[in-house]
C-alpha cells in the first residue's frame, strides 16, 4: 500500500508541475486522484464555473479516444459539485512512475486538440 500511495503522490506533484495541461480538483484521499484534463483552447481561460462545465464535456470524448487508441483507460465521473472529471486509482504495484509520466503524456497526445 505505501508504494501506490507513493505513485499516487508522484501523479499529484506531475499534474502540479503542469497545470497549463492538468487542474488537480483535491489532494487525494488514499489511492483516488481526481482531476481535470485542459485542452490547448482552454488553457488560457481563468478558472471557472463555465471552464467546469467545458472541461466536464471533454472527458467522455478524451475517454472514447483513450478506448479507440488502446493505450490507456482512466474512469470519469460527476460529483455533487462538479461536472465530469478524471479519477485515477493506482491499484497495482506493478505501476511505476514511467507509467503515469506515460499516462499524462498519452492524454495530452490524444486530447490537446478538444
């Protein structure tokens, strides 16, 4: 368990590092790191209820891609307060940092263009 919290970590601080790319919603509770993909036209809108619901749209189109491609899988999901966003659990030891460095790249690749 201390080595998905410690790839759930490094996920966190990658998405920190970009946040032109990523918009990381909450500190993550265990192994769960919910957030937002930013495509290019976004990325210079101030962040909002409006950008919300923009980037709530993208994720079921981003995921389909995701699927077409074959390369990666991430779930989205609604809350209470928020449209549509990314969640990613970390569930196999197996997982290592190349492989979420990977998985932020490959969205960016199939997504910057929404």
């Amino acid at each position: 368990m201390d080595r998905l919290m410690e790839l759930s970590e490094y996920m966190v601080k990658r998405i920190k590092d970009q946040p032109d790319k990523f918009y990381l919603i909450m500190e993550p509770e265990m192994v769960n790191v919910s957030f937002w993909y930013i495509p290019t036209r976004l990325r210079k809108m101030p962040h909002s209820p409006a950008r919300e619901q923009e980037l709530g749209k993208m994720c079921p189109i981003l995921k389909a891609r995701m699927m077409q491609a074959g390369t990666i899988m991430v779930g989205y999901q609604p809350d209470d307060r928020r449209p549509n966003f990314f969640r990613n659990i970390i569930s196999s030891a197996a997982v290592t940092e190349k492989d979420v460095d990977f998985l932020l790249a490959e969205m960016d690749r199939l997504g910057h263009d929404l």
